[in-house]
C-alpha cells in the first residue's frame, strides 16, 4: 500500500522568539525539521514525503535540508497557505496519483518513533482514520469566558492528541474540499474528518513526542535525544 507523508514546515512559530523559522533552528547539531524528515525516509513504510514550508523558503528548504542530507523520498516541497489548512491541502493537491494513505505530520514535532508510524498506519487500513495521542494526566476543567469552571470531565476519556494523523486518501481528500466549502475552521486534520461523519481511532503515542514550540521545548528535545529515558 503506497503511503505519503505530508509534513507541515510553513508556520514561523512566533513563540520562539528566533529571527528564523523555528523547523531550521538546530536540535543536537541537526535542523529541527531535518531530524523530523529523517524519521520518514528511514521508515519502511513510507513511499513519499511532501514538504509544505513557507514561501519564500523553498529553495533554502530545498538546498538547506533536503538536498543536504540526501533525503531521496523528499519528491516535492510545496509553499504552505495562510493558515495550517491551507498548508496541509497544497500538500495533499501534489501527492502522487498512487496514494491510499497520507499521513500528516508536523514539522516541529521530530522525536515521533516508527512504531507509532507503522501503527497509525495499519488502523487507517483498517478503519480509515487514525490519530496518535497520550491520555491526559493531569485534571481539565472547562471554563466560560470568565475563567468561571463549568465542568471537570473524566480523565478516563481524554487524549492529548499529537500527529501523525492518518487517513486513507479518498477520506482525507473528501474531508478538506467539504471543509472549505462549509467554511470549517478545525484545529486538526480529524476534526475535519470527523465532520463528515468518518470513525477515527486513537492510539497510544509517547508523551516524548513533543511539538517544538517553546525555547523550553528546544531544551526539552536535546535532553531526549542524548537521554531517551529522561
């Protein structure tokens, strides 16, 4: 089964504080985005990966990253939209005809393990469409406008969702053109999928997995790589 991977490189994460896109600030000597690609092309059960970055950084994308570290299944690097829905259907628009399954992942979240890849893929076959995530540890409170608590849900029924996100391509595909044309604003590719009506299945991802948002993140990440068990 043919299998691409979007990976979201366009947003220019302000909460850095860096002059750069934070996807090029430097993890262990490696771009951040770098070490995220290199977890694709490595797994066995990746066939192409489209990069979607902002604009005016295709070519340094290009000659910067993919080109140097020889990143073969890299088969196009597309320019992101306005907003991460944008971005991610300029990805899913160039993906090759022989796509059944893509998988979206973010640019900034570089530690995800191919088992988790390998999984989110295998429930998406089989289901048709699959998030990882983590059970939230700690209590959620739901609150009006006024920080006034509404309601504690269970904690038996949270997830902390991360990516990949994994969908077969005619699922995917219907939920992003549907979306657009009833003006969904969704903060993930499942909401999307999940407005259709689609089943989608969680399964268990690392809390390591972590998005790189923060300076602190960055700190965070280092520690992981050279102490897995931190």
């Amino acid at each position: 089964m043919y299998s691409s991977v979007i990976i979201v490189a366009a947003g220019k994460g302000r909460r850095m504080g860096a002059d750069i896109n934070k996807q090029y600030l430097k993890l262990d000597g490696k771009e951040i985005l770098a070490h995220t690609i290199e977890k694709f092309e490595r797994s066995s059960s990746i066939n192409e990966i489209i990069v979607v970055t902002a604009g005016d950084e295709l070519e340094f994308c290009q000659e910067s990253i993919c080109k140097k570290y020889g990143f073969n299944k890299v088969k196009k690097i597309v320019a992101g939209g306005k907003t991460r829905q944008d971005s991610v259907y300029n990805g899913l628009l160039e993906l090759d005809e022989k796509t059944e399954i893509v998988l979206i992942h973010d640019g900034a979240r570089p530690l995800i393990g191919d088992e988790q890849i390998k999984e989110s893929i295998k429930v998406a076959r089989q289901v048709g469409g699959c998030v990882v995530g983590v059970p939230v540890k700690d209590t959620i409170k739901i609150c009006d406008n006024n920080q006034q608590v509404l309601e504690t849900p269970s904690r038996d029924t949270l997830w902390s969702v991360q990516t990949p996100q994994v969908f077969q391509y005619n699922i995917i595909m219907e939920a992003y053109e549907e979306g657009f044309k009833k003006k969904l604003s969704a903060t993930d590719d499942s909401m999307m999928v999940e407005a259709l009506g689609y089943p989608v299945k969680v399964i268990s991802g690392r809390y390591d997995n972590i998005k790189i948002t923060t300076p602190e993140d960055l700190v965070i990440a280092e520690n992981i790589m050279v102490n897995p068990s931190f």
